[in-house]
C-alpha cells in the first residue's frame, strides 16, 4: 500500500522569496524521506492553491500546516478544505523541541553572545490558544539557552515587537536579540529589523531541524488516521 501523499499548506506571501523558501523546504522535505510524495499549496498571495492541489493529490492526502501555532487559518481555512476532500490534517509544527533547536541556531548563525536575553517574536494571532503556543515555545527556548525569553507579536497580540525589546533591554540592562519565529521572510520579517534590537535572526525555513519536524507531523496524523 503506498503511503498517503504530504501536503505542506503555507499562509502565503506576496513576497515572491516567501514562496521560494517554502519551496525549499519542502525538498529538503524531500531529500530527507523520498519514499513520500510531497506537495506544496498556499492559502493566498501565491500559487498553487489548496483546493486545486487537494483535488490533484486525491483523498488518501496528509494536509500538514506549515503554521508555527494553531489560529483561525488551521482551525477554519485548512479544516474546511480537508474535510470536504476527506483529506486528514496534521497538528501545527509549533511548539516543539525541534523549533527549539532550529532557533537556537538561527541565533548562533546570527552571532549572539551566549547569556544575550531574546525576543522571540511571531506574527500573531486573534486566537488566545496561538499566543499561548508561543509562549510556549519562548520557554523551551529560555529553558535551552539559560536566558529570559520573552513572546511577542508583529501583528495580533501583546506586547509588540518593540514594546518587548525596550522592556527587556530595561530591565536586563544589555544587548538583546529577536529570534524571527517565522517560517519565511516577507512583511512581517521585514518589520523586525526596525524594532530595535542588536540582532534579528533570519526566518527557520531552511534549518535541517525544521523539515524533520514537517516529516514527524505527517507521520502522527497517518498514525492516528
């Protein structure tokens, strides 16, 4: 029996190096398990579609969100479409250890000192249960690295960007960093270079760690269906 075809769904970018960077990683995808077949769809902004690449992928399909938290895309834009082709969905790839990882060498690449508190700021979300995933993900990253780590938002959510790199560098009287927890870049990337802090690390598509958590998420939902 073959094995259920992937399909990484991204938000998508108008950005044409947002749709290059998910294309990267979906063949390091590749690379690392190429007994699977592995799709790429967008939500918006870019092409392919989802709907179109759902109806070409067929129903035995594992829709895997490349959402670093749960929100309104997951729960409504990428459920709708998988339960109307009967495809299953993935868990998102945030919060997880292996996020962890990806960040913590995103900022060794970056060059930030050992002991540098962090921002680690996401695009946000209205949905409480996507911040939250975030401050999650910012403990496990404070956990690893041994400093204070502190969630923020460049869209939905507080506190902003700025307002949490002024703060920590306040109240930890030092250089602080921000961890782009983001997939690729793109306008949300592109504000943080202007909010203020001594590094800004670049987007996690293209960490080694990253396609192999796309490969776990698919193989829990083939499990579990």
């Amino acid at each position: 029996m073959s094995q259920p075809t992937l399909l990484a769904v991204s938000h998508g970018s108008a950005d044409p190096a947002a749709a290059a960077a998910i294309g990267t990683l979906a063949r390091q995808v590749s690379r690392l398990a190429p007994v699977l077949r592995v799709r790429v769809a967008f939500l918006s902004h870019a092409e392919p579609s989802l709907p179109g690449e759902l109806a070409a992928a067929g129903r035995d399909t594992v829709l895997v969100p490349l959402l670093l938290s749960a929100g309104y895309h997951l729960t409504t834009d990428i459920a709708r479409a998988a339960s109307t082709a009967g495809a299953r969905v993935a868990a998102p790839l945030g919060p997880d250890p292996l996020l962890t990882t990806a960040l913590a060498a995103r900022l060794a690449e970056a060059g930030v000192p050992a002991g540098t508190p962090v921002v680690l700021a996401a695009a946000g979300s209205a949905d409480p249960a996507a911040a939250a995933g975030v401050r999650r993900q910012a403990g496990l990253l404070s956990e690893l690295l041994d400093v204070q780590v502190v969630a923020a938002f460049a869209a939905a959510g507080l506190p902003s960007v700025p307002a949490a790199v002024s703060q920590l560098r306040a109240t930890a009287l030092t250089k602080v960093a921000i961890a782009s927890y983001l997939l690729a870049p793109g306008h949300f990337h592109d504000q943080l270079s202007r909010a203020g802090a001594d590094w800004v690390t670049e987007p996690l598509s293209g960490q080694p760690a990253l396609a192999g958590l796309v490969i776990d998420r698919y193989r829990a939902a083939s499990r579990a269906g």
